[in-house]
C-alpha cells in the first residue's frame, strides 16, 4: 500500500501533463490526414476485436482451471470441437478480410500522387481551383521550399493558403530522408536523384510541426521545420514578406546551403533560379557532370541496331 501511495503523485503528475498534449496525428489539421486517422481507429478497433476477448478469455481459463479450483471439468482427452474450430478460425478471418478490404480501398483512395477531389468531407474541389506548388529539397540537416509560382524559397518554414490545394514535387541532395508534417499529411520519403510527389490541403490556420522521419546522420535530430496555414491574404503577405526581406537564390549560393549544417535558422530568398531544383533533381547544380536527364536521353534506344 505504502508503494502505491509513493508512485501515485507521480501517476497524477503523468496523467496531468498528458491531459495538455495535443494528439495530432489522430486529431490533424489537414483533409488526407484526417481520413488516415480515421483508417488508423477503424483498423484499431477491427483488431480489437479479436485482441479483447483472447485477453479476457486468457484471464477467465486461468481463473476458471486453476488447480485449487475441484469444480472444474477434467477432460485430458478432449481435443476437438467443431463450434470453437469454427469460432477460432471464421472470427479471425472475417477481420482479415474486412482489413485487407480497408487497406485496399485507403490504398488507392489516399495515393500521394492522386491530385484532390475534394477539400474536406463536406467540400468538393471548386472548379479552376489550382493546387500550390511547393518543391522540397532535403538537405544536410535542413529544408528548402522553393515556390516556382511566386519565384522564392525558404529554409525550414514552409506556408500555405487554408483549403487551397497544395502539390508538393519532393527529392534530396545526398542521403534518402522523409518529409513528414503530421498535422498535413503522411509522410513522404524524399531521395536524392529521384522525386516523389504529395497533394495535401490545410483546413484549419495555424503554426505545425514538420520534420524529418528518416535518420538521415548526425543533425538528423535537429531538422526541423515550421509550417504555417495562413488565410489567403495572410499568404499573399507572407510571399511579400519573403521578397522583401530575401536574397537570390542561385546555384552558387545553393551550392553554399547544401553544406552540411545544424539547428539551422529560417532563410528566405526573394528569388530563385527557375531551373534549380530540376538541377538538384539531376544532380549536376554545380555544372561539373552530365545532368542525370542528359545522360538518359543520350542512351542508345533497345530498338537501336548497334552492329
């Protein structure tokens, strides 16, 4: 009793602190995370189903057979019934089937690559409505944005307009790493020489975490990013905002921010090269190599006679 009342200040202390975290992942800010948390729950509960009962029935033959109890029934050779075969086995499969049903349907539903048809549950997509572009390049230990439309870039603050669609074109510079905001979206693995595309929608404004999911070295720790739902004015200012306060983007000084560095502070670029990130993709910003498209449209084609 004594140890119950020692550990109990701390439990309430727990519990306390608990009782102010914002379960963000269950309770996201963004359309596409919303529905993978709600496919999160439905498949939590499908497998609750089975994982109860075994607890409860596990505890109930324990206490029901147990060797002091003499009013059990002593059966050694009982070893078959058609019944619980039938309940042991259907149950089981039922769900199975009923995830495997979710998970193909969430699958194609919830495709990175799908654009939205939709803004949130109660919204369609407006007609002409275009998605933001946003391009995201994981560095060493930090992130760029670059916004092709608006012509800037950021380092680790990233913004966008509530219920506007936003299409993000995602790669890295030297070692695979994963975007991930949880409040917006899933996450998304960016790798260098390689893209990997996002559509997502913020519905609520508001200031939310984004990081790295994907040990990527030493400041690995420390990539970190702010992202930002802003109302459409609130955009617009951010944008001004950035051109009034950034520099130029160009290869020489990407060349400079690609350098590993850590707890990086927020940048901004009030111009961009318009073909930088295509050189990032291709690996070839410093001019030195082939770019990697190069190299491909210079490959022989398999229908090509050689001899």
């Amino acid at each position: 009793m004594s140890i119950i009342k020692a550990f109990r200040p701390g439990v309430l202390a727990s519990a306390a602190l608990l009782g102010g975290c914002k379960m963000v992942v269950l309770d996201p800010a963004g359309d596409i995370a919303v529905q993978q948390a709600h496919l999160v729950v439905v498949s939590t509960l499908l497998m609750l189903l089975i994982i109860v009962p075994v607890i409860a029935l596990t505890l109930l033959f324990a206490w029901r057979y147990r060797a002091s109890n003499t009013d059990a029934r002593y059966e050694p050779d009982w070893d078959h019934s058609t019944s619980l075969e039938l309940i042991i086995w259907g149950a089981p499969l039922l769900i199975i089937i009923a995830l495997g049903l979710l998970t193909w349907i969430g699958t194609h539903t919830l495709d990175p690559y799908r654009p939205l048809r939709r803004i949130d549950a109660d919204r369609t997509l407006p007609p002409g409505l275009a998605p933001l572009e946003v391009d995201v390049v994981a560095l060493d230990w930090k992130w760029l944005f670059i916004y092709p439309e608006q012509h800037i870039a950021t380092v680790n603050e990233l913004a966008a307009p509530v219920d506007r669609p936003i299409r993000f074109r995602i790669t890295a510079s030297s070692v695979m790493n994963a975007f991930y905001v949880p409040a917006l979206a899933g996450q998304i693995y960016a790798m260098p020489g390689m893209e990997t595309r996002l559509n997502a929608v913020i519905n609520q404004a508001g200031e939310y975490q984004g990081f790295s999911a994907n040990y990527s070295g030493a400041g690995f720790s420390d990539m970190h990013f702010r992202f930002r739902g802003l109302t459409a004015a609130g955009f617009e200012a951010w944008v001004q905002g950035n051109r009034d306060a950034g520099g130029a983007l160009e290869a020489a000084e990407y060349l400079r921010l690609e350098k590993p560095s850590r707890k990086e502070p927020v940048r901004r670029y009030a111009t961009v090269a318009a073909d930088l990130y295509d050189l990032i993709l291709n690996r070839c910003v410093d001019g030195s190599h082939m770019c990697a498209s190069q190299m491909t449209a210079a490959l022989p084609s398999p229908n090509t006679n050689t001899r």
